[in-house]
C-alpha cells in the first residue's frame, strides 16, 4: 500500500497505539471517581493535555477536550458568538474554511448573524487588509484557518488577527489549525487567536479525539451540559484512551517537526518534478504551500477515475476533503481552480514514512491512468 491520503487521516503512531491500550486494560478508571483508580485515569489525562498544551506555547488550563476538531469548532464558533454575541451579530471569515467551520457560519447565518466570506485575491493569496475592512464595531468573531486542507494554501492567520485586533481588541479570533498543528511552528501566542482548533486523526493519534485551546479570559458557552467535565464548558465523561493516545503522539511528534517538514518538503519537490513531465498534469498548489498537501489536476480526466485507478494499484490519494465525500466544496474555485481543473482535482498528503520512491511510483501510475482510462 502506497497511503498518499495523510490529509485525511495518518496512521496511528506505536506511541499513541500504546498509550491507548494501557488506558482501556489498566488505567481504566472514570478521572471523575474519588479513588485510586479515578485519580489514575485523571492524572494520566492532566499530562496529555500539558503536552498538547505546551505544543502550543499555551498552559494546560487553556485546553479543553473534544470529540475532535469539528466539535472544537463548533464550540469555539457558538460558544463565542452565544458569549459575546447578544450586541454584535457580524462574523467574517475566509472563503475557503473546512465545512465545520463553514456549515457552522450558515447555521449561525439562520440564526441572525451576518456572514461576510472574504475571498483571497487574484493571485490567489489573502491579504490582511480585506480582513480589516470586513470587520467593523459589530464583529463578534473572525475565524481564518491556518492550512487549507485541500490546497495546503498557507494562510496569513498571524498578521490578520494582529491587524485586526489592533484596531478591534475586543474582536474573538478563532483558527482551525488542525493541518497546521505539529507540521508548522506555531503557537497560540504569535498567532494572536483566542481560539485554536485541534484534532488527534491528523498527527497520529487516533479518531474521535480533539482539543479546543481558549484563551484565559475568553468566555465560550458549553454546546453540551452535563456533570461539569473539562469546567463545565464540554460536559461528559472524558475518551481518556483517545486523549492519552492524543497526547502520546503529540510528544512523539514535536522534537521532529523541523526535519518532518524538510522530508515534506523534499516530497513536494519529487512529486512536482514528477509529474512535470505528464501533458495535462497542472499543480495547483503554490511553491509557498505547505510541503504536506499537494493539489494537482490530472489532464481533464474525472478525480474519481484516476482516484480508483490508482486504488487498483494500492495507491490511495484523494479527490478533495475526506469530509466532503468527494463533493466539490467550492473551494477550489476560490483559488481560481473551475471546470475540468477542479473536476479532475487530486489531492496528495504526506507523512514522515511517504518515499520518494513511493512518490515516482505514484507519478507513473498517475501518467498510465491519464493516458489509459475514459471520461
């Protein structure tokens, strides 16, 4: 098997698969009971989330456990807006947001909120500016992401919240960092975001785990109520499995960061060079993108096609957002991808263990579908 579909998920790591295990036959115990094993199961989930914390140059009280990042968003994006929202009724946002953060925007749309969706310029990038112009004394929130999922665009998250925040301090700002998080080095603090979302299945922890990093003094409403878990803002007996898993992988992960992304890196550069070569094989992702995710568009032919040709291969990519089942998500045309380009739009994602090798295998079955399959 050729895995090129990190953007999707990754493969749990040996540590988190470890952590995981101990925690459901050993350390088993609900970190809300008052004994022993209680205490246990508490203690080993207070280190997790130290290490997510420290990750992000953030302290442990700053972090909040979720079933993943679509949760995490879903509460920073309500639970600010039902905290801050009573008076000021305007979000502004990127056009390009994952579907848990956009579908989040339509549903707030319905109940009341202005939603303005600012687009990157011609040349395909965003400029701070256009943020600022789009905020005004009745924005709640602004929420931009950090890495585009399906593009790996990199976003100017940094210099967007501290321009706005310099002329709208009281403006929440909210980042979706999860193709970012322990790929780039970033931290809550130079990013200038009130609220980060995180989640596990990306950086080699498991599924159905994620985090939510609040900022001391941000005020966020709980979505779900309960027994007062996570302080009450995410009620519910804890995945301490998922999140010891999560926490596990996080400090497998973070002394590499700088050589996993020059490894990325490199694979970009392979696949780039690789499919140079190929009539019709247009890169869609810019040379300044992340190393992680390289978007191309294979020669007009349909991303489903070549996807399942190159699955006959054992070769696994993918046609876009794995949360969009394989729907155009509209954000390729933001980026002035439209048409047969946006239809035969590919998606490739790497990890520490992709190849080179794997890449040039990828890129002559990829040339041998384009030139043997119909449609």
């Amino acid at each position: 098997m050729i895995y090129l579909d990190n953007a999707a998920t990754t493969k749990p790591c040996e540590a988190a698969i470890a952590a995981v295990t101990e925690m459901m036959t050993e350390n088993f115990g609900n970190p809300s009971s008052l004994h022993r094993a209680g205490l246990d199961a508490q203690l080993a989930m207070d280190k997790a989330r130290k290490i997510i914390a420290s990750a992000l140059g953030a302290d442990s009280s700053n972090i909040i456990f979720t079933s993943g990042a679509t949760e995490s968003s879903n509460l920073a994006i309500r639970g600010a807006c039902a905290a801050y929202g009573r008076k000021r009724r305007k979000i502004v946002a990127s056009s390009v947001e994952h579907a848990s953060v956009d579908e989040t925007l339509t549903a707030m749309e319905k109940s009341g909120f202005e939603i303005v969706r600012v687009s990157p310029r011609g040349d395909g990038k965003f400029y701070p500016v256009d943020f600022l112009n789009a905020c005004d004394d009745n924005t709640v929130l602004l929420t931009m992401m950090q890495v585009n999922n399906e593009t790996g665009h990199i976003l100017p998250v940094k210099e967007t919240f501290a321009t706005v925040k310099r002329k709208f301090p009281e403006i929440i700002t909210h980042s979706d960092c999860v193709q970012a998080f322990m790929k780039l080095n970033i931290s809550a603090k130079t990013l200038n975001a009130d609220l980060i979302s995180l989640s596990g299945h990306k950086v080699h922890a498991p599924k159905g785990v994620g985090a939510l990093y609040i900022k001391k003094g941000i005020r966020v409403l709980p979505l779900v109520t309960g027994g007062k878990q996570e302080k009450g803002i995410r009620s519910g007996t804890e995945s301490v499995p998922l999140i010891c898993g999560f926490g596990a992988a996080v400090e497998s992960l973070r002394p590499t960061i700088a050589s996993r992304y020059d490894h990325a890196a490199e694979l970009k550069n392979a696949l780039v060079d690789a499919v140079s070569g190929i009539d019709g094989v247009t890169v869609n992702s810019p040379e300044d993108s992340s190393p992680y995710i390289v978007n191309l568009s294979a020669a007009g032919k349909r991303s489903e096609i070549i996807l399942h040709y190159l699955e006959s291969f054992g070769i696994y990519v993918s046609s876009g957002s794995a949360c969009s089942k394989g729907q155009q998500s509209g954000v390729l045309g933001q980026f002035g991808i439209h048409g047969k380009s946006a239809d035969s739009a590919l998606r490739v994602s790497f990890c520490e263990d992709t190849t080179v090798e794997e890449i040039k295998i990828f890129a002559e079955k990829l040339h041998e579908g384009i030139n043997s399959v119909r449609g």
